[in-house]
C-alpha cells in the first residue's frame, strides 16, 4: 500500500488568495459558541468575524488561511475547520496547529500544513500556492518561498479519501495504518 | 519505553513503539459531554451508523447545561438521551457534575488505561498515571463508537520536574498558571508531559489535576504523572480493581528535561485576553470585580470550597460581588455539606449552583456584560466567552477568588489567611 496510488486523483497543490491571521487564534474565535450549533449557512455568516469582520462577506473559494503559531486552540469543536471548510477554503498554513484543531482538519478532509515563518510570508489578498506533499509554500505575488513541513503519508491519504469516515469504509477500522 | 509508550504499544498489540510512529489502539474509555455528544451523536447518525462496539466505555456526562435554558436546548438533550439509552451507554445527567470531575469521581479512569476525551482539557485525566488525549466528532464516529479504537500518533514527550515547596498563600493553582506561561502557550504542541519531582509528589491528588489540566494549554497531547503510594491510594479509595501500574523504564530519555523551583513563588492571576498572560497577583489588586467563581474544569474541587470558607468564616461577601460556587461533582457537595462548610458559605453570601461545569462558555450561566469582569478557577479567558467581548475574566487560585469575592475587588489573598 503506497501513497502514490491512493493519492494520485488528489490534488496536492494548492493556490489561492492569503487571508492572515495572527498567533493563537482560539476556536471560539473562529466559530462563536453562541451560533455553534446553528445551521451552517448561518455558521458562515459569523465565521472568523471577530478577527476580521470582512471575513465572512468576502471570503471566496479557494483562498487560503495564512496564520501564526498555536492555530485553532482551545476549545476543540470541530465545527470550526468545518466552518472553515464550508467557506470554501483551499488549505489553511500556520506556524503550528493546536492538536485537536490539526486532528479535526485531516479527519474532516480540510488540507493544512504547518511552515515556520508563515506569520511573515504574506500580506491580505496576496496569492499564495502550497504543495501538501513536498512542503513547499510560496508568496506568489512577492516570490518569496518557504519549506513548509511535508504531510504525513498516512495524513495525505486521509486526506486523499475525503476524511477519516471515507477512510474507513475504504481500509476498515485499522485505518491501513499498520504499514506506516 | 515511558508511560504512554507503554500504553500505545500495548493498546496496539505492538512489541514497542517510538515517537512518530502511526498507531490504532484499542480505546478503554471515551468520554463525551452534552455539547459534543450532540455533534458525536449526529455524525454518527447521519454518517455511520450501525453498533456501538463497547458501550460500556463510552461516559457522557450532561455537564455544560446542568437544567436547559430553552426548548431547543432541551430538545437536544432528550435527543443525546435517547441516544445513550438506545445504545446502552452510561450517562450522568444534569445535575451530575463537570465532565472530568464526574469521570474521575465515578472511576471510569483506571492507572494504565487508554482514555479519550472530547472536550479539549481531556489530557487531566493522565494525573491517574493513564494516556489521555482530546479526539474531534469525526474520531469519535468514525472509529471509537463502531470499532472502540482510535489513531494516534506516538508524541514526544518533555519530562518537566518541580522542586521546592510553596510559600503560604501561594497554591497549587498559582503554581500552574505560573508554569503555563513560563512555558507558553501553545510551546510544546503535540508533545506530551511528564510531571515529576518533589513538588509534584508532595501535593494531594486533586492538587495534581491542576498540572495535567493545564497540559493542553501549552499544546500537549498528553500529558501524566507516573502512579505512586498518592495515586494508589486514590484509586483504591474509589474501589477500583483491575488496574495496572505503568511507569516509565529506567533509563527513559525524554525530547527535553526541564526544571523549576516553585519556592519563591507569589499567589499568580492571569488575565486576558488568553491564558499565557500571568503576572503576580498584586499587580492587578484593586481591581474591581462584579462576579466570583469556584467552578469548571479547574475548581468546583473540595479543597477550592475549604480555601473559600476560611477566607469567609468570619466575613461576608462583598455586597458588590455575586459570588458562585460550582461543585464539580455531587461528591464533593455532599462532603462539603458534611462539614458545614456548605452552610457557612451560603450563610456567608455565596450562591450554590448545581454540580456542573459552571460557567465554561457561559452555556447556562456566567454571562457577563460589557465592562463587568469575573475572577474564576476556570480555565479560560479567551474574550467573548463569557458574554460580551468586553468583559474581562480573570483566572486564579480559589483562596484568591474567595479574596476577591470577600474584598469586592482583586487582592493578594495573603491578607486573608
């Protein structure tokens, strides 16, 4: 079992336009408890409108988040990289992830890579393109390039099948993970 | 091997296993409150399906909502309700106390076992010597409901050790949110913690909650305390059986050793907008506080209400503060009933709230509006989370939440022991 052949309809690379955000941004922040069990349509009204109000009304599919260190902390609602997600985000890159919020974007399907000096990279609405399986992450617009941290084979195929639902009716319960 | 080494390998039927390796290991128990048994539930439902392997190891706990504020919300609690009993699943309903607390309490959590928590704070539970770490809706229906296993990736892990003994006023509390900033938010993600040196086995068990508490908010995985006479004691004390003692090989490496003296500390506050902003409590004396709260995933403990009724034996409360105490399971009420320090603390002003986990996101109570601030042993302080985005929430330890709520403002407890 390789990574290749499970892979190889998926689209490892990623382009878009940069939203930025800071460090530390907490999962309250990206979906507020008070609208976390609302619908979704309702969920994207709101979405990350706290850090940036024009969030929700400008966001379009296939930018991509740029951010800081310590990504999605606290609370580890998974309605927030789903909101994210439904928002038609492309890949979210940061510094680092909090676990919960890094675990709940591959099982849900949503690409993220982490690469030190991200937070610097870009500036609103500059174009930034990203491969998953090399690394690499690069300002478009500015021409500056940066070596991200590669994903995991055994993320990439979680990825590659949709999340780890789809994962498991494709492998069963041991999520193919004996050979990684 | 380390502790939680031992535990992935064993849970994955593997000989050994390193930091880095991908396993799937066999979950002993998985815990869910009302908030994220809704969405586990509804992912389940509408993706899933089908049995639940082991229901006797999934524990929710309706903790957030300890009686629901409308019909929707009640509707919803029925639903999860409904959901446990169908599947045969242990609930502890309203009323019942804070997820970590209620789980501990009732001795679900076993010396060596493998657990699983939605709720992020879930790494606590390793003060019991066990693996604990926070899992997403998705892992909770994809693979613990059907099949009773999840993946993990085997962490790093950073041995932290804390030596010296506090002076008076300081508490334990005051020592980790000290330590949370001194190693910073978010510092050590994905790694696990391992907690030892005088300091730490010289405390109480509920003392050493306050540690692996705290795991998550410098990003750990997990995090544990390596079973000793304290945890055996504790975990006998709650009858269980049929645990197993694991402790780290000797020779053990760690990623990284690190070491504090905990002697010279002060009594700690940290206050917003997140929980790496900590300063010596004296700072922030004077200022005015409208709410005070024992409760939520780090208070609502029986030591919390002995601190908060020998600030209040003599006095009462301030006529400008509410001041709310929240068990965090009906253990403690009753034994705080018991002694008296119960009634001495309502006669004393203070509010008695159903066990629960209290104004954690201020989904039954604990909203504040703008300009008010609260000073709590929760666990968060992120704005907004507490009602308006312009009220403030300030963490500490209970004797100077009980201070606060005695002064009517934000005081160095030491003026009142």
């Amino acid at each position: 079992m390789t990574s290749s052949t499970e892979t190889r309809a998926f689209q490892t690379a990623r382009r878009g336009r940069a939203w930025m955000f800071g460090d530390n941004v907490p999962t309250d922040q990206i979906v507020a408890t008070k609208v976390v069990f609302s619908p979704m349509e309702v969920v994207l009204k709101h979405v990350l409108e706290e850090l940036k109000p024009e969030f929700p009304a400008n966001v379009r599919p296939g930018d991509l988040i740029v951010a800081g260190v310590h990504f999605g902390q606290s609370s580890g609602r998974a309605i927030a990289p789903k909101a994210i997600q439904a928002a038609g985000v492309g890949c979210i890159v940061a510094e680092s992830f909090a676990r919960t919020f890094l675990r709940n974007c591959y099982e849900i399907g949503l690409p993220i890579i982490e690469c030190p000096g991200a937070s610097r990279l870009a500036r609103d609405g500059d174009v930034v393109s990203v491969d998953l399986e090399s690394g690499t992450v690069r300002n478009e617009t500015t021409g500056q390039a940066l070596q991200g941290n590669p994903v995991d084979p055994f993320l990439l195929r979680m990825l590659a099948a949709g999340g780890i639902i789809p994962l498991v009716r494709r492998t069963g319960s041991d999520l193919g993970a004996t050979n990684t | 091997m380390n502790l939680i080494e031992k535990i992935l390998a064993k849970g994955s039927g593997r000989k050994s296993v390193a930091p880095g390796d991908i396993v799937v290991a066999e979950v002993d128990c998985a815990l869910l409150h009302d908030l994220s048994a809704r969405s586990c539930r509804e992912v389940f439902e509408k993706k899933v399906g089908g049995k639940i392997a082991h229901p006797e190891r999934i524990v929710t706990v309706f903790d957030h909502q300890f009686s629901p504020p409308s019909e929707e919300k009640a509707a919803v609690l029925l639903a999860n309700r409904r959901f446990c009993y169908e599947h045969g699943m242990p609930l502890y309903d309203c009323g019942s106390g804070n997820i970590h607390n209620v789980a501990m309490q009732n001795g679900h959590i076993k010396p060596g076992a493998l657990v699983v928590g939605s709720d992020s704070h879930s790494p606590v539970q390793g003060v019991m010597g066990c693996f604990c770490a926070a899992l997403g809706n998705d892992s909770y229906a994809a693979t613990v409901m059907p099949f009773s296993k999840a993946w993990f990736r085997v962490p790093e892990t950073i041995r932290i050790e804390l030596t010296g003994q506090t002076m008076p006023g300081t508490t334990a509390r005051d020592v980790a949110l000290w330590l949370c900033a001194e190693i910073g938010e978010g510092k050590i993600n994905y790694q696990a913690i391992k907690f030892c040196g005088e300091y730490i086995q010289s405390l109480s068990f509920w003392d050493r909650w306050l540690f692996t508490l705290m795991a998550v908010d410098v990003g750990a995985k997990a995090a544990y305390i390596e079973p000793d006479r304290t945890t055996i004691d504790f975990a006998n004390g709650l009858g269980l059986e049929d645990y197993e003692i694991v402790t780290d090989d000797p020779g053990t490496t760690y990623a990284a050793e690190w070491r504090w003296d905990v002697g010279k500390l002060e009594p700690q506050i940290c206050f917003p907008p997140t929980v790496g902003n900590v300063a010596p409590i004296r700072e922030y004396a004077g200022t005015p506080v409208q709410w005070a709260e024992l409760g939520g995933h780090g208070g609502g403990r029986l030591v919390d209400f002995e601190m908060a009724a020998q600030v209040l034996r003599q006095r009462r409360k301030n006529d400008h503060v509410n001041f709310n105490l929240v068990p965090g399971n009906r253990h403690i009420f009753r034994e705080a009933m018991k002694s008296g320090q119960a009634a001495l603390l309502h006669e004393q002003g203070a509010t008695w709230f159903p066990a629960s986990t209290g104004s954690n996101q201020a989904v039954n109570m604990g909203a504040m509006a703008e300009g008010e601030s609260m000073i709590s042993t929760h666990v968060r302080n992120f704005p907004g989370r507490n009602g308006s985005p312009k009220a403030q929430m300030f963490l500490a330890s209970a004797l100077s939440v009980a201070a606060a709520a005695a002064a009517g403002k934000i005081v160095d407890p030491r003026e009142f022991i």
